[in-house]
C-alpha cells in the first residue's frame, strides 16, 4: 500500500521556501542562519565566512505561481539598508523552486505607495474603500528581480 499524498498547508509552504532560500545562499558560499518562526520580518540572517556585515531577508513562499504577493501594513516600514525580501514559488510539490530577490525598501516604497493609490479608488458600487492591514506586492512590466542573488549585499 503507498502512502497517501498530503496537501500542504500554508505553514509547510512558508518553512519549505524558508529552507530553499537558506540552502540557495548556502550554496552561493554564504552563512545563512534560519530565525525561530517568532522572530518577526526576518526569517533569515546572511553573512559571509568571516565578514563583518549582514543582511536579513523575509521570505515569502506560494506553492504555485502568483501574480502578486500577500503582505501586510508592517511591510510598508523600511528595515534598513540590508534588509530583502525573496519571493519563492515552490511550482507544486515536485516542481524547482524560483527565487524572485528585491530589496526590501522598494518593497516597503511600493506597498505604501500602491495602498495609497487603492484607498483613492471606490468599490463597484460606488462606495469608499475601507482600509485594512492586507497589502500585496506585484513586479512592475519589465522589472525582473528573477535569480538576483548578487543584489544581497553583506
């Protein structure tokens, strides 16, 4: 008898790009160090071997393909200079993962700025937009922030 495929849940998927991000800088000769999951806005910290800088990185993981990326009002606030985010798209359970490095104040810049923008809109009836804590993250035409692994300074 072969065992039973399980879903993943959303808190495999975030641990699964976690580790994938971890063992891709790794493999790129850096010391990536996995945070405790309460560690909030950075799951990994990045340095090189004997370095003296680093850098913290957010992941954000989707099994499959996104157009856009869920995050949330505390996105909006800068992390410092040497803060990134890596989006991961794991492509199914037995796709290779893609890594999509942007850092992490142009994440915050255009959160806000794009929050602002919707808030201005109405809903289809007409009626004002209430805002909330949701915000999202979608690469622009033309940007591609696939596999750039080198813009992670440390």
């Amino acid at each position: 008898m072969e065992p039973k495929e399980s879903k993943l849940g959303p808190t495999q998927v975030g641990i699964a790009g976690e580790y994938f991000v971890a063992g891709e800088l790794s493999r790129r000769g850096l010391i990536a160090a996995v945070t405790l999951r309460n560690t909030r806005g950075i799951d990994i910290l990045v340095s090189r071997p004997g370095g003296t800088t680093s850098a913290t990185i957010q992941v954000k993981t989707s099994l499959n393909r996104t157009a856009s990326w869920l995050l949330n009002k505390s996105d909006e606030i800068a992390k410092g200079p040497n803060h990134y985010y890596v989006f991961v798209v794991l492509n199914g359970r037995d796709g290779h993962p893609e890594y999509h490095v942007v850092k992490g104040d142009l994440v915050a810049n255009r959160c806000k700025s794009e929050h602002q923008d919707w808030l201005k809109g109405k809903k289809r009836d007409g009626a004002e937009r209430k805002d909330s804590d949701m915000r999202t993250f979608q690469p622009r035409p033309g940007e591609n922030f696939r596999d750039r692994w080198d813009d992670i300074e440390v």
